[in-house]
C-alpha cells in the first residue's frame, strides 16, 4: 500500500471541490484524508473507482495558503499496469474564490504498476 498526495499551488481558493477517478480494476483506495491547506472537510468518500472530497477554510479566517497538499490518500495495486491514469473530473472539480471557480489546471497522474 503507498500513500498518495495531492497538491494545489497557484491563487489561493477558500473552498474546494474535487472528483479523482481512477481505474478499479488497477487500484484499490482504502482511506482518504485532508492535507495541510484547509480547516474542515465537508465531504470525504471514496467508492470503486472515485474519490470525492471537499474541504473549506473556517469562516472568518483572513490567512490562506497559496500551496500545500489538499488530500492524501492510500491505495494499493491490485494487478500490474503498464499504465493507468489518475484523473479529475474536471466537470466536477472546482477552486472557489470569492463565489468564482479560479481553477486553471487539474494535472492528471500517470502510473506504471510492476512487480
């Protein structure tokens, strides 16, 4: 089982929302769990091949992180890929910024399983 970080950089948002997708039959996702950029968690799941996870500054807070590691999250091969991608759902992906989506790029992660 590895342990896999997900990073934000770029303006700061003060919400997030996010769709990971994944191949099931490659990866098996057995915990997900807030990174270093913000206070609270408003949705955490994780099912057959997604994670959705949402997160939000506490109101009232005036200091926000411009990068950090918004999730970890820890999954395990279940067979050998030559190449299996990690992408977002870039239609259910948002960085909100005073009611605007500022997202601008949702890079996807490309992995090669062997033994």
């Amino acid at each position: 089982e590895l342990t896999f970080y997900v990073t934000m950089s770029g303006d700061p948002a003060y919400a997030i929302d996010t769709v990971i997708e994944y191949d099931p039959s490659v990866l098996l996702v057995s915990s997900v769990e807030n990174g270093d950029v913000f206070d609270r968690v408003i949705l955490n799941k994780h099912e057959s091949g997604s994670i959705t996870f949402s997160a939000a500054y506490d109101p009232g807070k005036n200091t926000f992180k411009k990068e950090g590691i918004l999730l970890t999250f820890k999954a395990k091969a279940l067979k050998k890929s030559q190449e299996t991608i990690l992408h977002f759902d870039v239609d259910r992906t948002i960085a909100a910024q005073d009611g605007k989506n500022i997202l601008q790029t949702a890079e996807p992660a490309t992995l090669h399983i062997f033994d």
